[in-house]
C-alpha cells in the first residue's frame, strides 16, 4: 500500500513533467529525497515497562528554502508514507510560493492507546531522537495527523531546552502562549473555504445550497463542514473512523461538533442517520471532501461515487488509479496541494513572526492567507483551462516552474549561460 503511494505520487510527477519547462537537473534532484532518518524512541509507559517507537523524519527538497512539513502519529506510519508526504509538501511549498522546501515526519504508534503523559514523553523523545536534523533554517515541522498545539507546545519546549535557549521558529502550530499564531488551528479549513469559494461557479454552477459530504471529522474536516454548513451549503453527510451519518436534507453541524467534543467520536449522534455501511463515499453529493487519510478512493470504491467534484482536504485521499475512474465519470478533483495548502501557508506566518519576534492580529492572518490562497488557485485554474489540463497537472505545472527556477539557479547552467558582470 505505502509503496504504491510513493509510486502514485511519481507517477503523476513524471505526468506533469512531462507538459512543464523543467531541466534535467531538476528532474535528477527531485528523484529521490534528500535525507531520511530513521529513529527508535525509547518511551517509558505509565505502568513501568520501557516500550521503543519507530519515528522518521524526511527531508525531501530544500532548493527553495528550509523542508517544512508536519509529524503524524498513525500506526500506518512507515518511511515509504512519510517520503511521499514529504514528496507533496516539496510541491504544495512551491505551489503557493513559500520560501520552504519539503518535509515530514511520523512516529509509528496508536496515539489513542496511550495516556497523555505517554504522549508527552513520547513527543519530547522524538524531537530528542532528530533534534540534529531540524532548526528553523534547516527543517520546520508542524502538526499532522493527530498531533496538534499541545504536542506542538512539548516538542518546542524539548527542543528549547536543547538548544539552550529559545528558538520558537524551529517548530509551528504551537500554541499562542508559546509563539503560535492566531487562526493556525483553523487555517487548513479556512484555506480549503477559499480555493472552494474561487472555483465555485466553475465546478459547481450556480447552485443555491450545493451538498457537501465529508469523509473525515478532524481539525480539517469537522471544521470545512461547519464553514460550509454557515455559508448555506447542505452537509449531507459526514463520517470519522468509528461512524458514517447521513441526512439528505442536511445535518446540524455544530450539533455534531459539540457531540464529537463530547464524546469523541460521531457514534450514535444527535443529528441524522448513522450508515450501517461505515462509509460516506457513495452518498450521492455535489461535492467530495475527503479529510482524513490517503488513498480512500481508490480503485476498488471510486465507481461508486456520485458527486460532481471532489477537493482533497487530505494529503493524497485519491489514488492515480482511482483519479482516472473519476475522470472517466466526469469528476473534477481539486488536488491536495492547493486544496489543504491554508495550514502550511499560516506556518509560514508564524514562523515569520517568530524570526521577527513580532505578533500577527488574526486580521492580518486571514487577510494574507486569503491572498495567497485566491491568487494562486486562480492560477491553477487559468493554467488548467488555458492548456486543457486538469486541475492536478496544472497545479503540478505551476509548482514545477518554481522548482525548476530554484534548481537551475544554483547549478552550472545558471553560472555559464548568461552575461555575468555588473
Ligand atoms: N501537516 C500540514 C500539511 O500537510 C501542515 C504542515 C505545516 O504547517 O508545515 O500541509
């Protein structure tokens, strides 16, 4: 499975390298990543016993600047998943501009089978286990999948007492006490409400209250279907790793928000139906938004969706196999890169203001983040329709330009090729 991703994700490089102006060069450097560190953390569980985890931290490119990317705890974690996550990020980075490379890391372990002070030891020792390879020039993570500010706060704090000093930018999404920014908790969905507002009348026409579904009720996604909920849309269906609901007039999200805090899962909720079939794929929508993990359509479930677009909150939620099944139904899919590109955009605010030791009003976060998310996606999608490309090679197009301009400047043909002189 974890290979075929790494597979599927240069499949579809070698697709758009094909249509983009690249060199050689950057065709040889983006082959393969640039480091990988394999770690083992000794973790000390509350009932005495010494249990080891495996954690990985990638390197993939940093022609563009310093890797940046998030660190999951999953017990699918392996290194093939953690390259090809930090082999998107190299292309989302350079997608919306930011002056990163890419990067990612991940610890192989259930986070839900252990105590929260387990969890603290277990995210201090990691960051001990590759404190050598991360900095805020070097390589930045983030949170990912099941880490959030809290693990951000005991990493960057065991980072500190590393380094002998503070050093809030080695490290984003903290919490606000400690260098975090204003609106990072909610800037993948916020970032995903722009790309979707931009490309609304092209993927959706004119509809008055477009149906949602959702697949995946995390920070992401529970958040997406609340935005859209409020701006009018019928949220037809929503599902987390225990429960799928379903309503074809439109669920209450808030209710089923609160009902997650509260219990923490959607299992028999306050709102709609619960599917006995566990799965939300197949509810006829307008709009498919998966948010949880990658390949959940894949060649074996794409037939069965109904919808007319599909954006990837996810990191790859569609498989290469499953992206022609779509395309040969007539499904638009708005790729990962652009559609969950919002979170890694405010680290970069963040670790702007860190650098400056300045604080960022949520104003100014929501203000540049909507830039940077409208302009590019408007980018994307006259590149798309002007070279009848769909949305994914457009946008690997577009970030292909830019890394193409990086790579070339620090080699020989840069060097030899022009002028020179003042
Ligand atoms: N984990 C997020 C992503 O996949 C955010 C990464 C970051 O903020 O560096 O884009």
């Amino acid at each position: 499975m974890t290979d075929d991703l790494l597979e599927d994700a240069t499949a579809r490089f070698a697709e758009a390298s094909a249509l983009a102006t690249m060199s050689d060069d950057t065709r040889e450097r983006l082959t393969r990543p640039a480091s990988v560190l394999k770690v083992s953390i000794p973790v000390r569980l509350d009932n005495g016993e010494l249990q080891t985890f495996a954690g990985y931290r990638v390197r993939y490119d940093d022609t563009r600047g310093p890797a940046k990317g998030g660190i999951r705890f999953h017990p699918s974690v392996t290194a093939e998943e953690v390259t090809t996550l930090a082999f998107w990020m190299t292309f989302k980075t350079a997608l919306l501009d930011l002056p990163f490379g890419g990067g990612k890391g991940g610890v192989t372990v259930d986070p839900k089978t252990l105590s929260n002070s387990e969890l603290e030891r277990l995210s201090r020792g990691y960051i001990a286990a590759v404190a050598d390879v991360i900095g805020p020039d070097v390589d930045i993570p983030a949170p990912d999948v099941a880490t959030n500010q809290l693990v951000m706060g005991w990493m960057a704090t065991e980072y500190d007492k590393i380094a002998r000093g503070h050093v809030p930018a080695v490290l984003t999404g903290k919490p606000l006490a400690l260098g975090g920014i204003q609106g990072r908790d909610s800037a993948t969905s916020d970032g995903a409400f722009h790309v979707i507002q931009v490309l609304r009348d092209r993927v959706l026409g004119d509809l008055e209250h477009p149906r949602a579904v959702v697949q995946g009720f995390g920070n992401a996604g529970s958040q997406l279907a609340r935005s859209l909920h409020d701006d009018g849309w019928k949220v037809v269906a929503v599902s987390d790793s225990r429960a799928a609901i379903h309503d074809p007039d439109g669920l209450d999200v808030p209710v089923l928000q609160q009902h997650k805090e509260d219990t923490g899962s959607l299992s028999s909720p306050p709102s709609g139906e619960e599917l006995n079939s566990g799965t939300v794929l197949d509810v006829p929508c307008d709009a498919l938004i998966p948010s949880a993990l990658e390949g959940a359509i894949h060649a074996g479930n794409a037939a069965v969706v109904d919808c007319r677009v599909v954006f990837e909150v996810a990191n790859g939620p569609v498989t290469a196999d499953a992206d022609k099944i779509l395309d040969a139904k007539g499904i638009e899919v708005v790729p990962d890169i652009l559609v969950n590109a919002g979170g890694v955009t405010v680290s970069w605010f963040e670790w702007i203001a860190n650098r400056s030791g300045d604080r960022w009003s949520g104003a100014m976060v929501a203000e540049r983040l909507a830039e940077r998310m409208t302009t590019e996606t408007r980018y994307v999608a006259d590149l798309a329709d002007g070279r009848g490309l769909k949305l994914r090679t457009a946008a690997y197009v577009h970030a292909l330009e830019r890394l193409t301009a990086a790579v070339d400047a620090t080699g020989t043909s840069a060097m030899f090729g022009s002028e020179g002189g003042i």
